[in-house]
C-alpha cells in the first residue's frame, strides 16, 4: 500500500491530478486529498456552511461533492481521504506529508501562468522543492495511460547508485523504456564516464529487465531541450533530479525544475538527490 498525496484547490488542474492519480493507483493505494484553508470565510468564498456542520466538515462535503460532479461519478472510492488544512499551502502540505508519512505526491500544473508567477515561482515548484518525496507534476490535459517511453534528465547526479536504483526501482512496476539524456551545453563537455556509470549499475550491478539507451544533445538551453527531446520521443513521462537549491535560492537563480514546471505538458517525476 503507497500513501499518495494530492493536493487539490477546486481548480481544473486539481481535478485532473484527482483522475490521474485514481488511474494511476492501485485499490490497496490510500489517497490523501488535501485543501489548505486560510481559516475565514470571505465574500470571495463559493463555500456555504451546512447546518449542523462546521467549517471544516463543509469544505470537505464541498471537496467531495465537487469530485463526484466533475468526475461524473456517484460515490468516492473508499480509499481516498479528504483533509482540510490550515496555513501556508507549500509549509502546510510539506508538514502534512511528513507527519503521515506520504510515500509519493501527484500535483496538478496549470496551462497558463501570469508575470508574478514566472518571477515568484510556483506553489508547484515550491512543493518540489519541499517535498523530499517522489513528486508527479501533472499537467491540466494529461491523462495516465500507463507509462511506455520514458525519458530521464541525465547529468552528474546519475553517477551515483542510489539514484540509478531509484529509477530502476521505479521501473519495476512499470517496465517502461527509458532513455537517459545528457544535454551538453559546451561541446568539449564529456559524459562518458557517467554513461559508463549508468550502464554498469544497470546492466552488470542491477541485472534490469527493462530496455534503455544513453544519447547527448547539444544546447545551450537545457530546459528546451529536454522537452523538445521528450516531445519528439513521445515519452509518457520525464524523470528529473531536483536540484539540491532551496526555494528562496530559487527565486534567484534560473532552475530548470521551474522552467519545467511551467513549461511542460508532459508529467514530470522529480526524484531527490
């Protein structure tokens, strides 16, 4: 049983990670669905209290109903379980997941973000860097129907073994076929000793019974690239390593887990180095 945490704000994206993360999972998986609350009512607010239920017991009759409408279905699977929380929507779900110990995250992205947005960074891309759990970016229009292609984002992080045993760990269940890409920004840059790492781990060390293959590209834009790669590859998913950077760090330097954040329409699985 995997305890998978999907955090959800009445929106479209939201509803969509709920569907994704419902096919996604297996019946003995438990959903946690999780609002953060700011704790008022506000003239804002499409929430109406329901006699002789509180504010909390109405948000989560909200949430529900609202699942069962947009996912035209009558009642919810007995393994979900709606939450509603207090405080800073990126603390608050970070906090949450470690007190009850969340195994892995699927989080909704939006298709169209405005100026602050792209400049500040997302609740998504914070949750990224907070979450120190397998976290599934999953964009508005994404469906999961299994994962065949798969492209992984591959730099130094992958010469080490605990990372390649993730990916083949991952992979157990889903016996994709990954390619390992290396976009290198200056041509003299060298990937053969990690390349010789990946297969070694893999092949030799490993013994996976999944196909796989290593290419390098040539780009000084690497976000571009991956995706333009994963596009062209018809990958299912991208798998990337967060970047060892706190979120305030990321509001400064370029992060190419938040160019991917706001630019893919591919899900994104960030694993922690």
């Amino acid at each position: 049983m995997r305890k998978i945490l999907i955090p959800f704000d009445f929106t479209e994206v939201a509803l969509n990670a709920v569907q994704y993360a419902l096919d996604f999972s297996g019946d003995e998986d438990e959903l946690h669905i999780i609002h953060v609350h700011s704790g008022l009512l506000s003239i804002q607010s499409p929430l109406m209290l329901k006699a002789g239920k509180d504010y909390i017991e109405s948000i989560k009759d909200e949430i529900s109903a609202t699942i069962k409408l947009n996912l035209e279905i009558e009642k919810l699977p007995d393994n979900i379980v709606i939450k509603a929380i207090n405080g800073d929507p990126v603390h608050a779900i970070a906090q949450y997941a470690r007190k009850h110990l969340m195994e892995l995250a699927i989080i909704g992205t939006r298709d169209k973000y405005d100026f602050f947005d792209r400049w500040v960074g997302t609740i998504s891309l914070g949750l990224v860097k907070s979450l120190f759990i397998p976290v599934y970016l999953v964009p508005r229009f994404a469906r999961f129907n299994g994962f065949n292609k798969v492209l992984v984002a591959s730099d130094h992080h992958l010469a080490k073994p605990e990372l390649l045993h993730q990916i083949k760990q991952w992979n157990d269940n889903h016996n994709a076929y990954i390619k390992f890409l290396h976009v290198r920004e200056r041509i003299n840059s060298l990937y053969n000793e990690e390349a010789e790492k990946i297969v070694k781990e893999l092949y030799e060390k490993e013994n996976v019974d999944f196909g796989f293959e290593i290419a390098t590209v040539n780009s000084r834009n690497i976000g571009d690239s991956l995706l333009a790669s994963a596009y062209n590859y018809q990958a299912d998913l991208m798998i990337v390593i967060a970047e060892n950077q706190n979120f305030m760090q990321s509001l400064l330097f370029k992060s190419l887990s938040k160019e991917l954040v706001l630019k893919s329409s591919i899900p994104v699985l960030f694993l922690h180095d």
